[in-house]
C-alpha cells in the first residue's frame, strides 16, 4: 500500500515535469527515500579531552521522519571552538566540534521537503545550519524578533555527545534533528559555504550598527581588529558601499587583508608608542574622529581606547567579546556623556540574518572582493589538533576543517 503509494507519487511528478520541463527536480523527487552511497559507519572527530581531539568511528544510525543525514563537505574553526578545546568551559567534554559546517543532504525523512525560509529541498542540495531558538524561554516569548537572545539556543557543534553520534560539523556526516534550522546555498562553493557562519555575525553587528542610523555612504568607519569577524565586518560595510573604511590591528598581514577587503586606510597600532599618538593618527585620516567604529578585538583594553576615536555624535558597535575576557575601563564623562556615543552590542546573529547574509555573499562576490582569501588553512579530519594549533599561533586567518 504505502509502495503503492510512493509510485504513484513518483508518476505523477514524471507527468509533470515532463510537462514543465523540469528534470532536476524530478531526479530528486524519486531519491528522496534514501541514497546508495551512503556508509553504514562514518568517522568523527571528537574532543575527548582538553586540547585532545581524537578521530572515532561509529555507526551511523537510522533517521526518522523528521530528520536529515548530512554528508560533511566542510566546517571553519571558529574562537568558541577553540575555547571549548583548550577549557571545556561549556562542559561539553565528549563532544565533536564545528558549528561553521556545510554539506550535502544525502538523506532525508519524508516529512522534510523545504529549508527555514520555504526553498525546497531534496537529496544532493548544499546546506548549512543555522542556530535553534528554543521557542520557550521568556526571550523567545516576549522579543521573538531578537532570537539571538534566547537563552537556550541550540547549535550543532555545541551539543554534547548523546546517541546520535553525529552532533558536530568536525565529522564526516551530520544528523539534523527536529526542530532546526538550515538553509539551500547551492550557488556558493565550499569556501563560500564555509564562511556563512561567521559571515552572519558580521552582517547582524553592521544591522545592529544600521540600528543607530549612524552609518551613511560618506561615514568614516573604524574597524578596530582584523580577525576573521573584524575582516568581516568590514567587507559587510564595504559592500553596502562604505568606502571611508579605517583598519586598526597589530599584524601586517591582516592588514593586508584589510586592504583587500575594503580598506581605504590601514593603522599599525605597534607604530605607536601609546594610545594618544594613535588617537592623534586616527583624527588626522578622520579630521573630527570616526563616525561610527567597529571593536572586534577580545583586548579589553583595545575596548576602552576605542571610545576615543569616536567623534562627538558618532556611535560604536561592540562585537568583540563573545567570551568574558574581562572589564576595562571607560571615562563616562569624556568618553560618552560629552561626545553623546550611541553604542550598540552585538550578539551572534539572528535566524533571520542568514539571508541577508547570503544575499551579502553573492554582492560582495559581485564587486570582486575577495572574502574568500579570508580561508588561509585546510586540514583534513585526523588533524584537527594541528589545525587548533595553528588557530591558536593565529599564523592564518580562517582555518578550516575539509573532507576531501
Ligand atoms: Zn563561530
Ligand atoms: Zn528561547
């Protein structure tokens, strides 16, 4: 009855695209019960330890309606993974990695036939995850538009080990549960995909920042830290067609990138024998101070001397400190009372962001910058804690795990 069924489904789709004209989807639509290639185990990369990654096979078990079997094509090492290696301080321990992963649906239940925002999907389309608001929490209740706020978000590559195995994009596949969210970019190639993630929180500190009204196409914006996120940023705000951009970062090869990124003017803090020279060079590009700056370094005190380089009006945005990595402190009077700053934080990114950060790709792609370059590491699966190490020496930018 219920093969009957499934035929009868699958003629009808044959009709109808041969009357449409639209093979591909017809292909997908008789596969979407299972694939041939998938194995009946897969390797992990699980942290059994601190600073101790070890690589682990186990079979990958049955999904149900509900769920989806992800084939790993590759995940970025972002900071809080690097944090969770060297403390646990998440109190993970057992647990694989990766929240910055994109792969291949080769399996999916029956109830699954479209992404978060209503694209179909099927067997054979490019995915990447999203975060799971829980739905429950006061937050989530009483501000449903700031799901970033939820206090139990759920990620792949934060949840714990459980039966499921597969939790963690540092793996060679992925089970999707129930309840998440993930979103069709089969337009973008790996590198492209791999940078989603932290591409979206760069676009939410730039919505944040949009937020103050603050930004115009003739700001002077200062980006304060060319880590992966700070180089971001600024392709965000070069993109949305920001061409006073100031980069500000202690290592000559970020500011390179900088330049590549957007950058009109690049600032070599080292050259400085202390923050007033600084805040003297930063008026003298910016005549007043900058309009608005962008703090996405974790160095409190790289927090604090930002307030000065602000002009009376301007506004701040800090997207630095996804850890606690201390206090600093701030002279209220000069820093913000008499200058009027509006600042904002910014904290990881919405659901909703990821389209907009999608849509943020393919137009940065579009004016040829080359967001791309920021993946300067590729390791594969047995040598993750090499690739932490290298995190770690900061000798690249984006490091990236990669299953070829
Ligand atoms: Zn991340
Ligand atoms: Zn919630």
């Amino acid at each position: 009855m219920e093969l009957n069924s499934i035929d009868i489904e699958s003629i009808v789709k044959q009709v109808i695209s041969e009357v449409s004209g639209d093979k591909g989807q017809e292909v997908k639509g008789i596969d979407r019960v299972s694939s041939p290639v998938v194995p009946k185990r897969a390797k992990v990369a699980m942290l059994t330890e601190k600073r101790k990654i070890e690589v682990k096979e186990f079979e990958i078990p049955d999904i149900s309606d509900d769920e989806m079997l992800i084939k790993v094509e590759g995940c970025g090492i972002c900071g809080t993974d690097v944090h969770e290696y060297k403390n646990d301080p998440f109190s993970l321990i057992p647990v694989v990695l990766g929240h910055e992963g994109t792969g291949e649906i080769v399996k999916i239940g029956k109830n699954i036939n479209q992404d978060t925002v209503g694209n179909s999907i099927g067997i054979g389309d490019k995915i990447v995850t999203c975060t799971i608001p829980c739905g429950e929490c006061h937050n989530c209740l009483t501000m449903s538009d700031r799901d970033n706020l939820c206090e139990n978000s759920g990620i792949y590559g934060l949840i714990a080990d459980d039966d499921k195995k597969f939790n963690g994009w540092f793996s060679e596949y992925l089970i999707i549960r129930k309840g998440s969210t993930y979103f069709k970019v089969n337009d973008m190639d790996l590198k492209t995909r791999m940078l989603i993630e932290p591409a979206a929180v760069a676009v939410h500190a730039v919505e944040r920042a949009k937020s103050t009204g603050l930004l115009s196409f003739n700001s002077n914006v200062i980006i304060q830290g060319c880590g992966p996120i700070g180089l971001m940023v600024m392709a965000v705000v070069r993109t949305m067609g920001v061409e006073n951009i100031i980069a500000v970062d202690g290592d000559i090869n970020r500011l390179e990138m900088a330049k590549k990124l957007g950058a009109k003017h690049t600032v070599n803090f080292r050259h400085y024998k202390d923050n007033e020279q600084l805040k003297l060079r930063i008026k003298e590009i910016t005549k007043v101070g900058a309009d608005f700056a962008f703090q996405c370094t974790g160095v409190p005190q790289a927090a604090a001397n930002i307030w000065g380089f602000v002009k009376r009006g301007g506004g701040l945005c800090e997207v630095g400190f996804f850890v606690d990595n201390g206090n600093c402190s701030i002279n209220p009077h000069f820093d913000m009372c008499n200058k009027e700053i509006t600042a904002v934080g910014s904290w990881v990114y919405k659901v909703s962001d990821y389209p907009i950060t999608l849509d943020f790709l393919r137009r940065a792609k579009g004016i040829n910058l080359p967001v791309n370059d920021l993946i300067t590491h590729e390791y594969p699966l047995d040598e993750l804690n090499e690739a932490m190490d290298t995190n770690m020496k900061q000798t690249g930018i984006k490091i990236a795990y990669v299953n070829k």
